[in-house]
C-alpha cells in the first residue's frame, strides 16, 4: 500500500476502467434513486460517486499537482471519515443531500477524470522520482478504494430497491439466471492437519495495509465445510425450534435477532432480488448460497449444528491450500449478479472458497502483530476500525474481480446484514495422543 506496484500507464488504464464501471453500475438506475438510503449502512449513490471522485482530487490532483477544488465545500460535504483533513459531513446527513445534484456530481467525476488523464499522461514524467512513486502509489489505493465503494454502490442500491413496496428489478432486461440447480451437492467435510503457518499479504501486488505484516502463527486440526450454507439449510433452521433458543445465540445477537436473513418476507413466502422478488419455493433459489445473514446468525446456525464458524487464520490456510476448487469464482466482472446455484467439477479439488458471499469468520477485527498504519491522512484508511467488528472473507458476486485475493479481510459489526455475507461451517479435531513407546 506505500509503494507503487504498476506503471502510470497501466495504472491509468486501470484507473479509467474502474471510473467506467462505476457508471455502469448505477445507469439501469432512475434519476431519483441517487438521492436515498433506506438504512443508516448505506449512503446515497450520489453520495459514493462524489466520494470516490474527492479521494482523487484530494489525495492526489491537490497533494501532488497542485491542482484547486472542484468545489471549495465539496472536501466537507463528500470527506467520509479523514478527521487529519478537516470537518466533515456527518454520516447520517449524507441522506439530506439534495445538493449538489447528480448532473454536477457527473460534472465533478468529469473533471477529475480529464485531470488525472493529463496528469498521468503528461505531468508525471517531468516530476522528480519521489513525487512519481507518491502519486502511483495513492493512485493504486484510490483505484482500490473505488472498487470498494463499487461494492458499496450495489449492495446499497439494492437496499434502496428492495425496501420499496414496489420491489422493482434493478435490471432494464430479466437478468439470466442459472438453469440447472445443484440437487445432487452433499457438503463434505475437508480436513487440515495442524501447522504453523504463515497468515497476511507477502509478494508483489497490491494490498492494504491492515492485511500486514505476515505473521506465524498455529492452527490446530480442523475442518471446513467444502462449500456455503445455502438458503434452503437455514430456512430449514429459521423454522425449526432452534432458532427461537436462546441458548442457540451469543446474548448479544439473542437481543438483536432479525426475524429472517434481510430481503426474506416470511409472510408472502418470497425473497427480495436484484431481479425482483423470487418464490422462497424456487429450487435454483433454495440452493444457491445464503446472503444478508449477520454474524450472530451464522453464528446461532453453526451451534445448532455441532459446529462454528471458522477463524480467519484457519480460513486462509484452506484458501491458499490445494484444496481449492479453481472454477467457483464468482464476482463482479460486468453487471452485478446474486450468489447462484452452481456445481463444482473439479473433484480433486472440493472446496468453494472464493466469490458468491463474504463469509464470517469467527475472528475479532484486530490488527496484525507489527502493524503499523501509514503515515498522513491515509492512515485513517484501516487501522481506527480496529474494534467492535468482525473479519468476513472470501469476497461476493458484488467484489470486483480484481479487488480479490486471499489475504483479503473485510469487516463489518456483527449485526450486519445489508452486504452479501454467508457462511460455512467449521469444527475442531482433537489432536491424537502419542501413546508410541518413549
């Protein structure tokens, strides 16, 4: 995260790509669809595309090229969290925002865009080497910080949606779905011997910084379920005597138990999707991975079951092991999607680790041993959210393709359910006793 890791030129050919896919994301949308947020996770998608476009502006056009504002207010109303920088809008009046509208939100990207082009294309070479190395390297982590409000843009655009009486598709067109449910699937169980291993980012490429420094660390025998609970399995759950336990959830989540996974409406039996409602008796639906689910009912579904979620550590060695099925990987390559029904055919390889859903992890959000936050604004990136959250991984049908790797931790407080968040179950092995001669 504090070097450079491309050229300018494919840095600003992935910068230009990431900008058009934004766009792309939220066109199929109504003019008026820009302005709300029906829950306090979310933010206005004028509000997302006017953000990622200040970070730009902010931490390069005016740290490095001297560049003015856009906008002398824009810095306080689209500033999310940088306190080093200055006031800024409180989170829950983002809501409030009638101005600017979306046509000078638009207006604001343009601008951006055209002096990031001639900066990178012109500018950059007659700067001296440090000033360069500056500029791609926060150039790299705004292109990342994008494709993290892309996610964003969907799964808050879906909230926008889906929490109207109307219920309307997200699509123009009815989006294809897949035709041939996973009937036959049985979950099996993947064993990992204990090991000390090695947990974080390490080679070339980019990362953030809290996925630092690369650490030792045991983890003892364990298993993991080869794929996602799906949604048929925990409306199973949902109904059976077991939810309504108390002795099933942690206290916490036993105050705040949802009566359902969000998008589910019991009462006319259907689910809310990005392509409209769906019959909770949809097959291709009843075995596609659950989403929307918190971590107290992940965690609730695992203890019902003899079992619990796995920790983030025990999930990276099965990650980054050759257990892992390289055909089930399902992101964001071009219009966003649900978790789908889709059967692995890579037997020798069983487990579906990557795409569909986030997974939560058993793991608290903390910072790895050495870390260390960047210098400046930008250490505010990760390292203050170190509390009270928990780590999800895995990556969903909303991350962008690019965005993922196995080293990746994503956090939410454990109540959340907006995002596309799943789970899988995990148990431990009781190591064997050494009863061999001395």
């Amino acid at each position: 995260m504090k070097e450079a890791t491309a050229t300018s030129v494919s840095l600003l050919e992935d910068f230009q790509k990431t900008r058009a896919l934004s766009l792309a994301i939220v066109e199929p949308l109504d003019p008026d669809d820009f302005n709300v947020a029906p829950i306090p996770e979310a933010s206005p998608l004028k509000w997302h595309l006017a953000h990622t476009t200040w970070f730009f502006e902010t931490f390069i056009l005016m740290a490095e090229a001297k560049h003015d504002a856009f906008h002398p207010q824009f810095g306080y109303l689209f500033n999310s969290y940088y306190k080093g920088l200055g006031d800024h809008l409180d989170r829950n009046r983002r809501v409030h925002l009638s101005r600017p509208n979306l046509k000078s939100v638009m207006q604001y990207r343009k601008d951006c865009d055209e002096k990031m082009a001639h900066l990178l294309g012109k500018q950059l070479p007659k700067l001296d080497p440090q000033s360069q190395n500056r500029i791609l390297s926060n150039l790299e982590v705004g292109i990342h910080h994008e494709m993290q409000h892309q996610e964003l843009l969907i799964t808050d655009l879906k909230s926008i949606l889906g929490l109207q009486p109307l219920l309307p598709s997200y699509f123009k067109n009815s989006s294809p779905r897949n035709a041939d449910p996973r009937s036959s699937l049985t979950r099996k169980w993947v064993r990992f011997e204990g090991a000390l291993i090695e947990t974080g980012f390490s080679g070339k490429g980019f990362h953030f910084d809290n996925e630092a420094p690369r650490y030792s660390n045991w983890v003892a025998p364990f298993e993991m379920s080869s794929t996602w609970v799906r949604n048929g399995e925990y409306l199973e759950f949902l109904k059976s005597k077991a939810y309504a336990d108390p002795r099933k959830w942690l206290s916490d989540g036993w105050d705040r138990r949802p009566v359902a996974p969000m998008y589910w409406d019991l009462k006319n039996k259907s689910v809310y999707t990005l392509n409209g409602p769906v019959s909770m008796a949809d097959p291709l639906w009843l075995d596609s991975p659950v989403s929307h689910v918190s971590y107290f009912e992940a965690d609730a579904y695992c203890r019902t079951h003899g079992a619990r979620l796995p920790t983030e550590n025990e999930w990276e060695l099965a990650a980054t092991s050759n257990q892992v099925s390289r055909t089930q990987k399902h992101f964001l390559d071009v219009a966003p999607s649900e978790p789908q029904s889709v059967g692995s055919t890579d037997v020798d390889r069983p487990l579906e680790i990557t795409g569909q859903v986030w997974e939560w992890t058993q793991s608290a959000y903390l910072p790895y041993p050495g870390f260390k936050p960047q210098d400046g604004a930008l250490g505010e990136y990760n390292g203050k959210f170190m509390i009270n959250q928990m780590v999800l991984r895995g990556g969903s049908v909303a991350t962008p393709r690019n965005h993922f790797r196995p080293t990746y931790r994503n956090f939410f407080p454990p109540a959340t359910q907006w995002q596309f968040s799943g789970f899988r179950l995990a148990r431990s092995i009781d190591a064997p006793t050494d009863r061999g001669q001395k």
